[in-house]
C-alpha cells in the first residue's frame, strides 16, 4: 500500500474501497472526542442555522454533522452533504435514513450548487486535504448568497504535542505528518483565505484534539515512527527509546498528545 502517511488516506485521488472501514473508524472517534464536539457546538452557535435554510456540508465524510445541521434546517430547509468517496458516502446515506440530510457526490473546488443559491456552508477538517484551498473558498463564496454564512473548521499539525518525548523526535515523528498532509497547515490559513475570498470574519475559535491517554493512538504514532526512519530522519535505535517512553507514560496515564484545530465562521457581504 503506497499510503503509509497519516494524512494522505482521505486525498480524493487516494480513495480506496478496502480503507473505508478504517476511514469511518478514524471519523468516528474524531466524532465523540471532546474538542471536537466542543468546536462543533461553538461554530454551530455562531453560525444559527435557522429553519427552512439551504446548507452545503462540503467533504462530509459520514455525515454527523450533516444530520446536525439538518436538524437545525427542518423539514423546510436543504441539507447536503457532498462527498467525493462513494464508500464514505454510502454510510452516510445509511445513517441518516429516514431523516432530512440528503448527500450527493461533489467536489469541493466545483460545488454542486448555482450562484448565490446557499445560505450556509460548513467544512469541517477538509481543506488540510486539498493543494489549492484557496480555489475552495472561492468557490463557497460562488455559491454563498449575500449574507450568507460559512464556517471552516481545520487541523494545523505543526501543533502536533507529544510527551513525554525528545522535542528532537517529536519534530522528526510530526515531519513525517507534515509531508503527508496536503495542506498541514491549513488551521492558520482558514483566517486569511476567507479574507482573500471577500469574506467578513465574524468570529474564530479553536481547540484541542486530545488523544485519549488510555486509548492512545499507537498505529499513529508507529507510522509516524515508520515514516521518519524510512526517511532517515530518526534512527531505529531513537525511535525505539521513544516508544519505550510513550508505552511507560501510558501505563502510569502521563502520556499526552494533541493537535490543535481552528475554527472561523464568516459572511458574505451584502
Ligand atoms: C477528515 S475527513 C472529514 C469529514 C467530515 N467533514 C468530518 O468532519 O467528519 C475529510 C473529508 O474530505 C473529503 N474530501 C477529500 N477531498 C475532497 C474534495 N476535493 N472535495 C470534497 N471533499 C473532499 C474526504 O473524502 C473526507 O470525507
């Protein structure tokens, strides 16, 4: 399998039927972790959804927060979530059965949706997937009504904590992360792509996506080891002494890791 960097999995041009189950795995958890739902809940406040809207959830993986923002529409609005992966969005389907949420295929950077026919867009952990995010947001402001709201919500994993580690490590354990990913900084950008997109910034907020010290990511952190010997950026023998330290921290509950997302909601002028 070529896809051994955490963050390439979800790239469109990476879509593999035999990884769904994994992708919807990773998706959930992300779903019950506290920062998550907190930023979720924040962004949901700013942005009042209110009934008999239409909504765009662009890139909505399994869909659990189209469900939501369907919820806030009601039986008058339009909720879609567009999703490019047929296996993703196949569970979405299923899940939302029997409710409002509907999901079609679509692409971030050609939304299927006239000019100026939505009143809100979310995009939730997608444009750290995308080389040119900035031709998405221009195409959310395409598709925006005047007034019309957006919220962006994205990882930065140049945030990436690991301890207790050597930072030396971390910084060759996240390298491996940061040439994965897309876009890895997209957190930071969200801000000043809306801008450039002729959005007025309403609010930002941001939180921390902390791994459950129980339930630590190991297969993340063994790829991220993986990755950095492969790439001559740590030695075995470093990387060795670094999953000592890690497994010995979990025991005694001192382990801690976390990558810090960030949320900006915004509208169109008019
Ligand atoms: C990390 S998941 C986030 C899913 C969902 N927004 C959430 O927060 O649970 C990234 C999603 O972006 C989708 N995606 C990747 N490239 C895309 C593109 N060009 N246009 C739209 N969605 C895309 C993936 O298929 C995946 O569902």
């Amino acid at each position: 399998m070529a896809q051994t960097q955490p963050g390439s999995a979800f790239q469109k041009r990476h879509i593999d039927p035999g990884r769904v189950a994994a992708l919807a795995g990773a998706l959930d958890s992300q779903d019950a972790s506290p920062g998550v739902r907190r930023l979720r809940a924040w962004a949901g406040r700013a942005l009042a959804v209110r009934p008999g809207e239409t909504v765009l959830d662009v890139g909505c993986g399994t869909g659990s927060q189209t469900r939501a923002l369907a919820d806030a529409a009601g039986p008058q609005g339009s909720v879609v979530g567009v999703e490019p992966n047929p296996g993703l969005r196949a569970i979405a389907e299923e899940r939302a059965a029997g409710g409002p949420a509907r999901f079609t295929d679509g692409d971030a950077f050609a939304l299927p949706a006239a000019d100026a026919s939505v009143d809100v867009v979310w995009c939730e952990r997608v444009l750290q997937h995308l080389a040119e995010p900035e031709r998405a947001v221009a195409e959310m402001a395409r598709v925006l009504r005047p007034g019309g709201r957006v919220a962006l919500i994205d990882t930065d994993w140049a945030t990436t904590i690991l301890h207790p580690c050597d930072p030396e490590v971390v910084r060759a354990l996240t390298a491996g992360a940061l040439a994965g990913t897309a876009n890895p900084y997209s957190g930071r950008r969200l801000v000043g792509q809306l801008c450039a997109a002729g959005f007025e910034v309403d609010d930002r907020g941001s939180q921390a996506l902390i791994q459950d010290h129980r339930s630590v990511a190991w297969p993340l952190i063994r790829m991220l080891g993986e990755s950095a010997v492969r790439g001559g950026l740590l030695t075995e023998e470093r990387r060795d002494a670094a999953y000592t330290a890690l497994a010995e921290a979990a025991e005694r509950g001192a382990l801690h890791m976390s990558v810090t997302m960030f949320g900006v909601v915004a509208h169109r002028p008019g």
